[in-house]
C-alpha cells in the first residue's frame, strides 16, 4: 500500500455539513433557548464548541494509524460494554423521557450506545478479518458474527433505544454481507429477523411500540395529543414548499415542533430553504456514503477495509433514517441527524470515525 494526503474530497463534504449544522442549531433553537431562560445563541454556541472540538479530534485521530485499533479493541470493546451496562445503575439518566439513555458523571452527561458503535463496528472488523477464510463455517463463523451483533445491541435495546439497535445490526449485518457472507444464511437471518420483528410488539411492555406504527400511518388521527410532533414536522416539511421559507423564517420552530434543534432538525432545513436545500443535504450525505465506500474499497488491507465500510454504514444510516423520520416515511426513531443536529457525544463521536476513515483514506492499493 501505498501512503497519500488527507482525503481532501471526505474533509470538504464534513466540513461543509459542519457548517450547515451550526447555523441551522441557531436558526432552530432561539425561541427554545429563551423560552428556558437562556440567551438566543445558548445551543448554537455549545454546538459551536462541540463541532470545534470534534474536528480537533477528527484530525487527531487521521493522523493515527488504524491497524493500532486492531490491538486497542480488546479494550475499547469491553469498556463501552461496561459504560451501556451503567446505565441501569444510579448513574444512568432518563431526563424526561421513559428511556435511560444517558450516562451522569457530575456535570458531565453522555450516551454510551455512541461508544458502542464505534467499538462494535471495530470488533466485527477484527473477527472478520482473523476468520477471512471461515468466517463462513456456521458454528465459528455465522453463529459468532450473530454474537458479536447480539451482544452490542443488547443493552442498547433495553434501554431501551430501538433505533440504535437497528442501526448498530444493519451496519454490522453490512459489513459481514461486504466481506463475503455466503448469501445462503439470508435463508437462516430472514425467518429470525420477522420472529425477533413480532416480539418487539408482543406484551403490554411494547404496546407503545403499536401505538407509535398507528400513529406514523396517521398522524392526523391524534393531531392534538401522541400525533402532535410527527404533524408538526410534515407541516414544516409541507410549507417549505421548492424554495423555502427563507433562513430563519421557520414557523414550526416557535415551540411547535419540539427537539426542533436535534430530532427533528431536518424538517426545519425543509421549510427554511425548501427542497432545493433539503435536496442539497441529501446530496451531501449520499456523496459521503460513495467517498466512504471509495476509501473502503482502496484500502488493501482486510481490516482497513471493513472498517472504513463499517464507519461509512453507520453514519450513513443514521443521516437517512432521521431525514426519512421528517419526511414522514419512517417512524420516529430519536437519531440524530449526524454533523448537523445539536448534541455533544453524538457529534464528537461521529468527527472520531471519521478521523478513523480519513486515516484508512491514506493508505491505498496502487492498482484499484
């Protein structure tokens, strides 16, 4: 292999989406922010800070050589583990929803299901890269590749946080499919997928799960109680119409549309700056996803490989089922919008990976 520059093409298009992110937090969020007693800019000031912060440590960690997590993840991988299963102790916080999804340490609060993406997609890495030539055999090679998903997803899901867990299984799902699965155990994972699918809504426990299906496919029905949010969001999305509003014209954003600043930040890009913009945005996350799979693909090495294709699914699913929650095609999900939602640990997480991905940019194969 041989070592080139930073991936100018991948640093453009993050920078970009950073950018993007900071002014439409403070587009989204003032009426919010002096609603709860703080200055207009509170959010866009703090995202500020965390988008500083994560590029920080985006270009700290390109310069670091990606074989070295190879080595790191038997660490990295248990730790995260251990900071998911906090959650079910003193420490872990629910801040106004039924969910324990965050993890307080002092004045310091964070989500450890962040962690475990990044550790779960280096895990699988390894294990498909020291099992290249069985990772097909049944017991040693598909029963562990479900482990290893079982495992991450686990204590993500009964905090529960369904979206997270379906995204950590499709982007590790996705890398054992790019790496060589033998297409037969599709046969094996589809009847296991609509049994695990059926027990998500089987009990009392999951009858809000029901109640969340009934009001994706009707929103309008309970307009003005469990419909309200996903409402609000489609007349944002509806009103912005082909050019928008114009940046910071949002109606939604005056505590109609709650979480308009994270969530749902995509609807508020909708009615702002129209389809022109929200077809922009989708661009951008579209050419990030092919500049990732590019850099996969370049890699000649297995591990690179995997893990450039797995940091570039994950981040890449999340982008299109938050837009796909604001579009109204997707239930609501609670995931972010990477690089442009507010939030601390979800964006300095996400700036990490791609620190990791810009670093696998560096080394390619001389011949593609």
């Amino acid at each position: 292999m041989q070592k080139t520059k930073l991936d100018i093409k991948l640093l453009t298009i993050v920078i970009i989406l950073l950018a993007i992110g900071v002014v439409m937090v403070y587009s989204s969020s003032w009426p919010y922010a002096i609603d709860i007693g703080q200055k207009p800019y509170y959010f866009a000031q703090r995202q500020l800070f965390y988008a500083l912060l994560g590029f920080v440590i985006m270009i700290g960690a390109s310069f670091i050589d990606y074989k070295i997590y190879r080595k790191l993840v038997l660490i990295l991988y248990p730790g995260a583990l251990l900071l998911c299963l906090l959650l079910f102790t003193p420490l872990g916080k629910s801040y106004d929803t039924f969910a324990r999804r965050w993890l307080a340490v002092g004045p310091i609060s964070f989500m450890p299901s962040d962690f475990m993406k990044v550790a779960s997609i280096m895990l699988m890495a390894l294990f498909l890269t020291l099992k290249k030539n069985s990772k097909n055999d049944f017991k040693t090679g598909f029963l562990v590749v479900i482990a290893i998903i079982g495992l991450s997803v686990l204590p993500v899901y009964l905090q529960p946080n369904l979206s997270t867990t379906i995204t950590i299984t499709l982007a590790l799902g996705a890398m054992y499919l790019l790496s060589g699965m033998n297409l037969r155990y599709f046969l094996v994972i589809i009847p296991v997928a609509i049994a695990g699918g059926f027990m998500l809504f089987v009990g009392e426990k999951n009858a809000y799960r029901i109640e969340r299906i009934k009001i994706f496919l009707n929103p309008l029905n309970d307009y003005l109680d469990k419909g309200w949010q996903l409402s609000q969001a489609l007349f944002a999305v509806s009103s912005g119409g082909f050019f928008g509003l114009g940046l910071g014209k949002s109606r939604q954003k005056y505590l109609y549309l709650s979480e308009s600043h994270n969530d749902f930040i995509f609807a508020i890009i909708a009615e702002e700056l129209g389809f022109l913009g929200s077809l922009f945005i989708i661009f951008m996350f579209l050419m990030f996803i092919k500049r990732g799979l590019e850099i996969s693909v370049e890699c000649g090495d297995e591990f690179g490989r995997l893990l450039a294709a797995g940091i570039t699914m994950i981040i890449g699913l999340q982008a299109l089922i938050n837009m796909g929650v604001s579009f109204g095609l997707i239930p609501p999900t609670g995931l972010v919008l990477p690089f442009v939602s507010y939030g601390g640990t979800s964006l300095v997480v996400t700036m990490g990976m791609v620190g990791i991905l810009l670093n696998i940019s560096k080394f390619k194969t001389k011949r593609r």
